[in-house]
C-alpha cells in the first residue's frame, strides 16, 4: 500500500459536498479524504448515495454544495473530459461499433497522440489484462468477464490520476468475480494507481479495500480499515451492515454493545468466561466450513453463534439442545450511537 | 398455420405481383387512342427506349432525383436535431413530442399541401405579412417555383425523417456518452465518434423514407410547382390522364420501380447489418 507515495496530501479531497435530486439529498454534506496508492471503497445499500458521489468525483454531476480538491486542484466545476480520472462503468459502456483496440485507444485518441504510440499503449493495456488476442473482436462478440477487462483496460490506458470503479464485480456470475477480484487486486498493486470503488457488497468491500467508507442515507456514517470497521463498528447501522452483529443493550439502558456471533463460545458445559449464560438451540444453519446456531437465552433474547468446523468429525450441536454461551469481557465492541 | 403464413404471400400475389404484371403487360404493348382500353397488346420496347432516348424524360429523371437528394439533405438537416431533442427530453414528456410530430398526419394531405398554396401564392399570407410589416415591398412569389416543391417535399415528409432517427437515438445508452467524456472527448468529439455512427442505421432508413417516395411524389409539384419544374410522377400523371398514353405512363411506373428497387435494397442491407451487430 506504501507504493507509489509520492506526497502526503491526500489525492482526493471532499469537502461539504451536497448533491440533490428534487426533494432527494443523494449525497448529504460528505467529507472524505482519500490517499495516494489507497484501494478505497464506498460501501452501502442501494439508495445510500454512493453511485452519486462516485459519479460527482467523475464530474457527471455537479455539487449543490462543498468541493472537491482532486490532486491539489479544485476540480469542483471542471467538465468530466478535463478530469484526470477514468471510469470503469458498471455497464462496461463499451462502443458497440469499436473493436477492443478502438475501444481502448480511445481515450488516447482524444488526447491526439501520435499512432505509433497509441498502438504500443494500446498493446501494453490489453497485455495487462490478457486480452491481447481479441483485439480485434467487437464487444458483443466477448464473453461478459473479457468485457469487464476491456472496460478496465480502457480506462487504465489512460493512466488516470484516480480510477473509480462502479459495481466493479456486479455483472460477473460468482465463480468469475471470486478471479476478477484477486486480478483487480494484483494489477492495483503492480499499478500503484488509487482506486476507488463502489459497492454494495461488504464480503467485496472487506477482501479488497485498503480502507472503505460506510454510506447510509448519503452520509459516511463510519471511515476505516475493513479490520476497524469490522472490530470496531461506531454505530448500530454499521455493526449491522458488516458482517454478522448480535446488538445487546447495556445496563443503563442506553448504550449498545456489538457482540460478533464467532466470539461467542459455545458449549456444552457452562464456559469459564467473564460471561456466560445458558440457553436452547433454536435453529442450525450448516454452511461447510462454519456453522450459524440461533440461541435462545434463559434472560429471553436471541443470540447468534457462529462455530469454525475445523475438524472434519466433531461434535455438533442439534436443535432444542440446551447450551451455555460465554465470551471473554473483551468481546465485544460498545457502541457510540 | 399454414394460412397465417400463405396470407403475406397471398397478399403480395394479388395487391402487388398482379397489379405489377398488368401494368408491365400494358408497358409492351403499343398505345390505341380509338379502343377503350386504350392499349394494343403485344411485345414491344419501344416505350421503354423512349423513355431513355427523349430529352424530356431523361431531363425529369434527373430533376426528380435532384429534387428528391436536396429534400432528403434538409429533411436531415432538420430532423436529426428534433429527433435528438425529442430523445433527451424527459421522458414523460416524450410522447408529447412525438405527437406533434405525427399531428399533422390527422389532417388530409391534400388539404395540408393546398395550404401551403394559400400561405405561398402571391397574395398569399406570406406575402401578405411581408407587405404589411414593410419588411419587403415587392416580394416575388414562391408558389410555383422549384423552391416550394422542395418546402413541401420537406414539410411533407419530415415525420418519416424524425421518426426513425429518434427510435434510433433513444436507442442510444447515455452511458456510451460519458464514457467517452470520462476518456477525455469534448460534447462535439463525442457526438461524431459515438452517437453519430450509433445512429447511422436511422439515418438511413429516414433517408431513404423521404428519399423514395419523394422521387415519385406528384401531389406536391402539380400543386406547388410551376409548369417548369419538371418530375418523374407529374409525368407520369400527364402521360396517363393529358395524353391518355397508357403504354408510356406504365413503362414510366415500371422505370420508377426498378430504379427505386436499388435505394430499398440498401436499406434493408444496412438493416441487417445492423441487426448482426448487435
């Protein structure tokens, strides 16, 4: 992640920025900091305002409010084609009437380079990707996942200041996006290029990120590393959309603590933990290499326990059966709000 | 089944192939004033080496399809502007757009063209309003000139211009738009590499909507026209009603047909083309 630090000023700057649509703030008062070199990702639900501030950074809307500094230079009001950043939409929006070489010496096109060294950059990008066989093909001749790499091909060949990435991930079938993820990865590495993306995918979000920030209702509600967002979630809503979360009140009726179902012991026997109480099994969910068991504890709550099926023979735990559930004093996370 | 399917065949055999033979066995044979019907058959081309060798039809030809290209160029002209507008609008105010476009279409062509006469002739409202404001004291007039056959041919026709060109741009995924912003292609730029070519297909077609029956269009020169503009289906009309030729009027329609078969079947190439793109 240290590579290709060349200053400490962060590469992207949000200041304030508000943007509306009618009656609807798509993106309420945000201020981000995004460094050099980072893998930042924009994590939320559907409708948090993560695309919208996405596509503010690439200049296809226009602030109500706020700036936004892109390498020193305020780029609040400068027109996309003057951005230095590329975009890989999440539609690929590759040029149907372009084979892959037109479509990735686009961009270099435009920008009026001679030929000779359109083709040699050209050559290089889609190398990068292992696409160097298709170049003449058109888009609708590709499979889905040689689509995505021409898109982030034509995008990177541009070498951009910042790359933005929409649902990177979204279109690929699941076997797909588990490769395309470690390659977007490696090639971010090898770039040492900042990428930023969008995603609503936390699993996405957690593997690849250096840091992400957590959208809901067009606020970043909590900015971090996958490990202190995940560890230490700041809110109710943030422990909930990461990961699993069992949420219990604190004595003073107030405050919240986030409890993660695999800190949680279970056992047969009541544990030698700081806390334990007793319960019923109330439902088993068998995943292969973890278990999920709801909990019904004798103070009448429900807690999730997850288990790691280490051993390939083990005991296991069945339905109705009573249990006892214990966690060490520093298990879990209290909550500010 | 087999019905559904014979019944475009059907159709084709007795409102097209029938009338077609008719008018191509008519087209051979020699004109007889004195018998009604008026034609002699038999199998002569002497009609169809007249129509290449008098002055008067060669001559009308080329006016036809003079008239017929400028039409088509400002139709375009024109209508690529309107279909674009009426394809980024909202899209609620869409079908607004559109039925204004086809609007005119619920009044008779005949009564629209007539008009034009009323707005053109030289005491018309046009002139009028000239006169009137003091913008031009002496206005010449436009009725029965070249110029108001090709501002009715535009007029006329400029929904079957529009209509194509937007079915074509709203095909048009505004993402392909920024992407090219995103790579660095000013407004301009953008529109000449990306939606330009994405909507050649209906170019195209309404090019060649306007073009075809413009080349045979008779409604708008007879009535706006003058007696020297000169097109292949006034011809036609005369050979057949003035001159009661019914021999030459055909071999006219059959020359009309066949040099009209060339434009239709770069449509529907282009058509295809299109299709095998996607």
């Amino acid at each position: 992640m240290q590579r290709g630090l060349i200053s400490n000023t962060p590469i992207v700057r949000i200041e304030g920025v508000t943007k509306r649509f009618g009656a609807i703030t798509a993106v309420d008062t945000v201020d981000l900091a995004i460094e050099r070199g980072e893998l930042f990702a924009l994590l939320g639900s559907s409708g948090c305002g993560k695309t919208t501030l996405l596509r503010l950074l690439a200049g296809f809307e226009t602030p109500d409010a706020g700036r936004l500094v892109i390498d020193g230079q305020d780029m609040t009001g400068v027109p996309p084609h003057r951005r230095p950043i590329n975009m890989m939409f999440q539609s690929y929006a590759l040029f149907p009437h372009m084979n892959v070489a037109e479509n990735v010496g686009y961009g270099l096109r435009r920008e009026g380079l001679p030929k000779p060294e359109i083709v040699t950059r050209v050559a290089e990008a889609l190398e990068q990707v292992r696409l160097s066989d298709y170049a003449a093909r058109r888009p609708a001749q590709l499979s889905g996942g040689q689509r995505q790499r021409v898109a982030l091909a034509r995008a990177l060949v541009k070498r951009p200041k910042l790359l933005l990435l929409d649902e990177p991930l979204a279109a690929l079938d699941r076997k797909l996006r588990e490769g395309t993820r470690f390659e977007l990865v490696r090639l971010h590495e090898e770039l040492g290029l900042t990428f930023v993306m969008v995603t609503h995918d936390q699993e996405e979000a957690m593997s690849m990120a250096s840091r992400l920030a957590v959208m809901d209702l067009g606020r970043v509600t909590q900015v971090g590393t996958p490990h202190e967002v995940y560890e230490r979630p700041r809110s109710r809503f943030v422990a909930d959309f990461i990961g699993i979360a069992n949420i219990l009140p604190l004595e003073d009726g107030r405050r919240w603590l986030a409890l993660r179902p695999e800190k949680i012991a279970l056992c047969a026997a009541p544990p030698d933990t700081a806390h334990a109480v007793a319960g019923r099994i109330v439902d088993v969910v068998y995943e292969g290499d973890r278990s999920l068991y709801r909990v019904a504890t004798d103070d009448g709550r429900v807690l999730l326990v997850s288990t790691a099926n280490v051993a390939r023979t083990k005991e296991t735990f069945r339905r109705g059966q009573s249990v006892w559930l214990g966690w060490a004093a520093d298990a879990g996370h209290e909550l500010d709000e | 089944m087999r019905f559904v399917i014979a019944l475009p065949f059907v159709w084709l055999i007795v409102f097209f192939l029938l009338p077609f033979a008719l008018v191509l066995g008519i087209a051979l044979g020699t004109n007889a004033p004195d018998s009604a019907p008026p034609v002699e058959l038999g199998l002569s081309l002497k009609n169809f080496a007249l129509l290449f060798t008098d002055d008067l039809y060669v001559a009308a030809w080329l006016s036809s399809l003079r008239i017929a290209a400028t039409s088509t160029l400002v139709a375009l002209l024109l209508g690529y502007p309107m279909a674009y507008a009426i394809a980024r609008a909202a899209p609620r105010r869409r079908p607004l757009l559109l039925m204004l476009v086809i609007l005119p279409f619920w009044t008779s062509f005949l009564i629209r063209v007539y008009a034009w006469m009323g707005l053109l002739a030289e005491n018309g409202i046009l002139n009028q309003f000239l006169r009137g404001t003091g913008l031009a004291a002496d206005p010449g007039t436009i009725l029965g000139s070249e110029w108001a056959v090709q501002l009715g041919i535009v007029y006329a026709y400029l929904p079957f211009m529009v209509l194509p060109l937007y079915a074509s741009l709203e095909k048009l995924d505004t993402s392909l738009l920024e992407a090219a912003a995103d790579l660095g292609a000013q407004p301009f730029a953008a529109f000449l590499t990306v939606t330009l070519p994405l909507s050649l297909p209906g170019i195209v077609a309404g090019c060649l909507l306007v073009f075809i029956p413009a080349v045979g269009e008779f409604v708008i020169p007879d009535l706006l026209g003058g007696t020297d503009t000169l097109m292949i289906g006034k011809v036609l009309w005369d050979e057949f009603f003035t001159n009661s030729d019914w021999p030459l009027a055909s071999a006219v329609a059959i020359c009309l047909l066949v040099l009209l078969v060339g434009p239709i079947v770069l449509f529907q190439r282009q058509q295809a083309k299109s299709l095998e793109r996607r």
